[in-house]
C-alpha cells in the first residue's frame, strides 16, 4: 500500500518521533544489524550517470511508480531525494539512477562501490501517480527524468493506454534507458540537443509535434525545471493536460522543514508530501525557478571543501 513505509535509520530521531506519531497508520522498520543498506548492483549508464540497485524489501513490496526515497550516505550525509526508477520484489531491491551534480551525488558515484553500503534509506515517500486508462498518454523524460519516466510509462501502458514517449538528454553520451523505454511504449522520439543521436532539439519541440498531429489525452514531464515549464507552455497552447514532478527542491522529504514549499493554484504547497505530481497549469514556475536557487552558494561551498579534501 502507497502509504507503507520501510524505515531504515536510527540516526534521524526526529524523523523517527514524527513516524512514531501516526504510527497507526504506517508500517515501520528499522532495519537490522547496524542499519546500513547494501548496494546490491552498480552500472555506469553514461557520462556522470549510475544506476544503483539497493536492498530495500519493505519499500519495493509499498511503492508505486512517482514515488521517491531519501537517503543518507554516512552519518553527517545530507538527505538526497531520489525517485524509484525500478523496483524487484523477487530480489526485495529498489532501482535509483544518479546523476552527478552536487556534493552528495558526485560523493555517491565516485566513492561508493557495489557491495558497499550506504547509511540509511526511507520510504516510499510522496504520493504515487495517478494511473488509469486515459486513452493515448505522452510521457515525457529529460536528462535523468528519464528514469523517472520510466516506471511511470509501464504502468500507463499496463492500465491498456497508447504511450508515447520522448526522452532527451545533451548529448548521446548522456543518453540511457532507450531499450527499457522501448518496451513499455507504443511510440518512441528521442532528442539530444546536438544533435548526436535522434533529432536535434528538446523534447519539448517534439511534445509540440505530436500534439500537432495526435489528440493526447493526459501527458507526464520529468525533468529539469525549465524543460517542465516549457512543455507546460507547449500543453496551454495545445489545451491539453500536463502533470509535472516536482522532485528536485526536495530537502527532509516528510514536510517539515518546508524547504520544497511551492505556489500551486495559488496556495502554498509541500513538493515532497503534496506531491511530488502537480497539474503543471496550476504551478507557479517563475517561483520555483527561483527557489531552486536559493541554496546555489551553500551547495557550490559544500562540493569545493569535499573536494579539496579528496585531492589531499
């Protein structure tokens, strides 16, 4: 069930207190032994991209897909939000792709080995997609939102739904997933900005293409927040619905410290407990660019003092 969580730490007491008051309504674990989880698998998927298979029973027999995880890779770790691109109940492993980008991410792929162990990991967390048969769905995937993307187009062609999907990236070294996409669509476009593979350009031209040609009756977009935004001005021009993840702002994942607040519909909303899925009509994105800048300077502070003492 969606609102079952596998709770893997004993560090974060106060997370621990807050799931110890609504008890009644989730299922906790805490783990055994000393709590860490194991990295079961680790593949390089591109340039600064990999993809982790992580031991986590509780939380691939809750989860659904737009769901996400918080983990911790060592005691003083901050908390990553990171999205279950895949899940194996055979196995009891949740699949997470990572992309290297700031302090964490890139501590995460260059220092942590399969058959490692990282810290701690909760969840699922967030509310799962909506998922029905709507008739023929676009699912939109940029950059490392394609592996967002991807559990989110298998259950839209599971309900009996005609997917197309566009997946772009930069270039076709920062490319992955197509195979996987492959199989879970019943049409395919794939861009890179240069052109390296596929058509040159971003999904959001091709989003336009195919709203020019197909009635599409409900669309998906993961990605940076700019490529949302814009797929989200291509949806309004073509009257049509476009759900957006918020995932990126994400900061404790459990809404207390309201870090990923942002404008939907006017009102103040928590990304992490609200959603992370919004009707992109209804998000204020001139906002949420801004607050994804807020901790540019901490986060840049934060990467150059871990690697200068990597280089020492």
């Amino acid at each position: 069930m969606p609102g079952q969580i596998g709770y893997y730490s004993l560090a974060n007491v106060w997370l621990g207190v807050k799931i110890t008051l609504i008890g009644e309504i989730l299922h906790i674990d805490r783990g055994k032994g000393d709590n860490m989880r194991k990295i079961v698998n680790k593949s390089r998927l591109g340039d600064g991209l990999w993809e982790y298979e992580l031991e986590a029973p509780l939380v691939a027999e809750a989860s659904d897909p737009g769901q996400f995880v918080i983990l911790r890779l060592h005691e003083r770790g901050e908390r990553i939000p990171l999205t279950i691109a895949d899940k194996s109940l055979e196995k009891g492993t949740i699949t997470i792709v990572v992309q290297s980008a700031g302090k964490s991410t890139i501590e995460l792929n260059r220092d942590f080995s399969e058959g490692g162990e990282i810290h701690d990991l909760v969840g699922p967390l967030g509310n799962p997609s909506e998922i029905d048969n709507y008739g023929r769905v676009t699912v939109i995937g940029g950059g490392v939102g394609i592996a967002l993307i991807y559990p989110v187009a298998r259950a839209l062609q599971e309900a009996g739904n005609h997917v197309i999907s566009i997946i772009g990236a930069q270039s076709e070294d920062k490319l992955f997933y197509q195979d996987k996409i492959d199989e879970v669509s019943d049409e395919v476009v794939v861009t890179t900005d240069d052109g390296s593979v596929g058509r040159k350009g971003y999904t959001s031209d091709a989003f336009k293409d195919v709203l020019k040609t197909k009635k599409v009756n409900k669309s998906w977009a993961i990605g940076p927040v700019m490529m949302m935004k814009v797929c989200q001005e291509v949806a309004e021009e073509f009257d049509t619905e476009l759900i957006v993840s918020l995932n990126t702002i994400m900061v404790d994942g459990t809404g207390m410290c309201g870090g990923c607040r942002v404008e939907v519909n006017g009102e103040a909303r928590f990304a992490c407990v609200d959603g992370p899925e919004f009707p992109g009509s209804a998000v204020n994105f001139d906002l949420l660019v801004q607050r994804t800048e807020i901790y540019e300077e901490e986060e840049q502070c934060a990467l150059e003092v871990y690697l200068e003492d990597e280089s020492k």
